[in-house]
C-alpha cells in the first residue's frame, strides 16, 4: 500500500492506495502520529484506491479516530471503494465515524466543524497552535528522539508566550512534561498568528514556569531570548489589538 499526503493549514487528506492489511498498519499509524505532533488533529482518509482492507486495518482506523478526537479533531473516509463501503457496512464502522462520496464533501465537513469549534468559543481568537523542539539530547532522549511537541497558545507578547501542553500523544503524565519543561530550561518555538501574520514565528525561548492546568495538561510559560525586532514588535501589537478587540465585544471589560 502506498500513502500519499495532502496537507492544508488545519487538515490533512491521505489517500491510500492498494491492499491496506496488517503489514501496513504501522504505515498509517505513523503518518497519523506525524501529523498530529505538527498539530494537524482533522484528518481525511481517501480511500477509492483501496482494493482490499482486512479487520486488523479497520481496526487502526478507529484506533487513529480515536487519537484524533482525544485531541479535539476528527478522521473521516471519503470516497470509499465498493469493497471498503462494504467491508465498513458489514462490521458497522460507518456508525462510528463520517462516510463522504468525494474529498469536497469531507473538506466541507472538516472547515465546518473547524469554524464551529472556533465560533463555540473552544478556540479563543489567539489560539494557535506552538511547535516546540528541544536544543539538548537528553530531553530528546525523553521522547524517544528529535521529535516536535505541539501546544495550544493562550496567549502571546513581544516578551513571552504561555501555552497548554499535553502529554497524550507521547502518553506522557503532567508530571513527566513539566520534568520536560523545568525552569530555565531553553526550548526553540516556531507558531503562528494566523489572524496578524501569514508566516510563522521562530523563537529561542526560556522557560519560567510549567504548572499543572486542567485534564492533565500543563500550562507553560516562556520567555523569549532570540527574536527580531520585527518580530517582537509585531507580537506586541497583535497583543494590543487582542486587548481592545477583547473589550469591545459582548462581555469585554471596558
């Protein structure tokens, strides 16, 4: 089987191609556990071109469904072959998760979900995903390699950013991510502020405090040591805007 990789800003589709059994299922696994380290947790399995699916394959789909939800997203199938679509009929997994005809159909779908999670309020208006790499081997060592870790922004300055980091995707405890995140510790951060600037930020930053937050995740706090001038005061300003807009809506404190 063969797995080719569409990725947009927020979701991702994966078209599959061949005979998808036991021999392949580290294959999807990795790429699902690929993406949702980069933050990508909406996540679109093409399957027209799948000639044959055995049980241990549908059972790492809805093992990936299930990674994906427990990180706020969702994993549907689009245009399934006619053995997939019966395969899926008979054991009931189109009871689980979406079935969809084509990729603009499942697309909708995820901007839709996307849009009502944002406009529900689960993602603030300065809620953006951080990526985070470690500079030391030894904490590299922790997560089994050179890996990235994404967060969730709270908020973010010319001086600073705090973000929400989970541990699920590493399986991970709290208490094991704030031993990753300790006080003056240097981590490299690279994220976006989608709504201000197009690209991304990259930063050297220094940690000032990792405390414990809800659902077992740890809330981080950081302050930057590298950043450009430019940088910075593109981050300030974003920071005043958010102030203002934040007060003039519905409930704002004047």
């Amino acid at each position: 089987m063969k797995i080719d990789k569409e990725l947009d800003d927020e979701f991702a589709i994966l078209t599959l191609k061949g005979e998808f059994d036991t021999f392949y299922v580290p294959s999807l696994q990795q790429e699902v556990d690929d993406l949702l380290e980069r933050g990508i947790t909406h996540i679109i399995l093409n399957m027209r071109l799948v000639k044959f699916v055995n049980s241990t394959a549908l059972g790492a789909i809805i093992k990936a469904h299930k990674l994906c939800k427990a990180e706020d997203g969702d994993l549907v199938i689009s245009k399934p072959s006619s053995f997939v679509r019966d395969v899926v009929g008979q054991v009931g997994l189109d009871q689980l998760l979406p079935i969809f005809d084509d990729d603009d159909a499942a697309t909708k779908h995820m901007i839709k979900a996307l849009n009502s999670k944002e406009f529900a309020g689960k993602a603030p208006v300065n809620q953006e995903s951080v990526m985070v790499t470690f500079p030391d081997d030894t904490r590299n060592q922790q997560i089994g390699g050179r890996r990235t870790l994404v967060g969730t922004m709270l908020n973010v300055d010319g001086s600073r950013v705090q973000f929400l980091q989970s541990g699920k995707t590493l399986d991970l405890s709290a208490d094991q991510i704030k031993q990753l995140f300790f006080a003056g510790s240097s981590v490299n951060l690279k994220f976006q502020v989608k709504m201000f600037k197009k690209g991304y930020f990259e930063v050297t930053a220094n940690i000032k405090e990792a405390t414990d937050a809800d659902d077992g995740q740890v809330r981080v706090t950081a302050e930057f040591e590298a950043i450009g001038d430019s940088d910075r005061d593109a981050l300030n300003q974003f920071a005043e805007d958010m102030s203002f807009l934040k007060k003039q809506l519905p409930g704002g404190k004047k």
